[in-house]
C-alpha cells in the first residue's frame, strides 16, 4: 500500500506453507512518489491490464511454526530469524472484473465519504490463474496451475472504519470461483454482496452478482474461526460451500486508541465434488478483548 502522503509504504509479505507453517514480513519502507508499487523489496507490475500482472518480492521473512504468535508481532519477530525469501509470479486473467468505481445515473448524486471513513475505494477483485516459483530459505516450490484472487483499491485505508466484516475468496479451479463479503455495523445492521464467475453455467466473459447470502462459522476457544458454511444464491443457481480452515495468522491494526484484529484464514473449500483453496478475512474491532462479530 502506498502511503505517500504520509511518506512511507507498507509492504506485507505473507505465504503459507504446505504443512501450515506462515512465511510472513512486513515493512514501512519509504517513499516520496505513486509512481510505482515497488519498495521494500516487493514490487508489483502490470504487464497489460486485467489481462496479466506479475509480483516479485527479494527480501527476508521470518517463518512461524505457530502463526497465531502474531498476536504479540514484537515477540514473533524477535523468536524467529529471518530467512532469505524471492517469488517470482505471474497472474493471468480467468475471469471479468469485479468492482471498480461507482458510477452515478442521471440527476444522481454520490455520496461524498469522508476520508477517514474510506474503506476500499474503487475496490476491483479478479479471479487469476498464477504460475512461477516461491523461494523461502532452502525449500523451493513451483506454481502451474494455482487459482486466486488479486484485489485492489485506491484512496485511504483505516481499518478502524468498519465494525466487521467477513471477506471470502473462493477458488474451486479455472471454472468456478466466488467472492463473497458481509459487512456489520455496530447498531446490529449487516449488509452483504458478491458475485459467482462460473465458466460453465454463465461463460467465460460474465460475473453474475448473488442475489443472497447466508454465512455462519465455527469458532476455536481463542476465537479464531475453523470452519465457514456458505449459501450463495444467483437469480437461477444456489451454491453450497463449506470451508475448513487449515492455517490461519492475525495481524494487527492500531490507531487513536483502538485496535482491529484481521485473521487471515487459508481455506480449503468444497462445492460438491470440487475441491479448492482461498482466504476467509475476518476483521473485526476488539472491545473488552474480544471479537465484536463472532455471532457470525
């Protein structure tokens, strides 16, 4: 993230590995320009819009055999040696964008929100397939047929903004893939939306918005979700998915007095017979010490 104004960039690094453990770093390099996203020793590249991105990173990365000692970042970083770490990706469109900036109709006026209300401004998501090689320390790994999830957005980003959501990115392979987010407000008030990319019913070239959701999960007695159960339903088709979270690490956000908790759960998930990965995000505002959304 590009954080001009206020001289600086932050730069995460965050790769899970296949037995569960998490290569992860993070960084506030500084810059003085938005020509580029490239600091920190991670660089990302836009080889032709929406059509093929690449990501680099040359730097180090601490691995945690406990993921969750993130919790207390000083304690994680100071208890694990960094290791050298180089990834070399390639992304390639699968399907349509999603998002971007809304548009107003005729006579329509768009509410102006103030910035430090901001919260993924002009926010676009893209199912990918992704090929290249992933170095950390001596273990090396080769990437042909992964499918995700590359979102982006512009303007500020307080994490602070929000009272909770859940952002799931699913991937079941080149054919199906789903993005779903729930949003809840501290009066009790919850909002929902997303979109199916879903090759063999719609085409290759169409995102069909769901019509509705229903989320709930499982949690751990420290209040980190280990299951998701999903129904999402089109206008003419309805999905049932279930995710089992199989390594999961929070990272923290603080500003004026209040901390945010964003646990970043990979996720294997399954529709029928298929089978595929993606995150399950939950972010949530911490009062008294606990997770304000857990009803969820």
């Amino acid at each position: 993230g590009n954080r001009v104004n206020e001289g600086y960039a932050e730069m995460t690094v965050c790769l899970y590995l296949p037995d569960g453990r998490v290569a992860f770093m993070y960084g506030r390099p500084p810059i003085e320009t938005n020509d580029a996203h490239d600091a920190g020793g991670l660089r990302f590249e836009v080889i032709e819009p929406f059509l093929e991105h690449r990501v680099s990173y040359d730097g180090k990365v601490v691995v945690l055999a406990e993921p969750r000692d993130m919790e207390d970042p000083r304690t994680a970083f100071a208890n694990n040696a960094p290791v050298s770490c180089s990834l070399e990706l390639a992304h390639h469109r699968l399907g349509p964008v999603f998002g971007g900036e809304p548009e107003a109709d005729e006579g329509e006026v768009l509410p102006d929100v103030p910035p430090e209300q901001s919260f993924a401004k002009g926010h676009t998501e893209q199912h990918m397939h992704v090929t290249g090689t992933v170095t950390v320390g001596d273990e090396a790994f080769t990437l042909d047929a992964g499918t995700g999830l590359r979102d982006h957005s512009w303007g500020p980003r307080y994490w602070q903004s929000l009272w909770w959501y859940r952002w799931l990115t699913i991937n079941l392979g080149p054919d199906l893939g789903l993005g779903v987010t729930v949003i809840g407000t501290e009066a009790g008030s919850r909002a929902t939306h997303g979109f199916v990319f879903d090759r063999d019913r719609y085409g290759a070239d169409r995102l069909v918005p769901l019509r509705t959701v229903e989320v709930s999960s499982d949690y751990d007695d420290h209040d980190y979700h280990r299951a998701v159960h999903l129904t999402a339903a089109t206008d003419d088709a309805s999905y049932e998915i279930e995710g089992a979270v199989w390594s999961s690490i929070p990272l923290r956000n603080r500003r004026h007095g209040q901390t945010t908790r964003i646990v970043e759960g990979m996720t294997t998930w399954r529709c029928g017979e298929l089978v595929g990965s993606g995150l399950s995000e939950y972010l949530d505002q911490i009062v008294d010490g606990r997770a304000v959304g857990l009803s969820v």
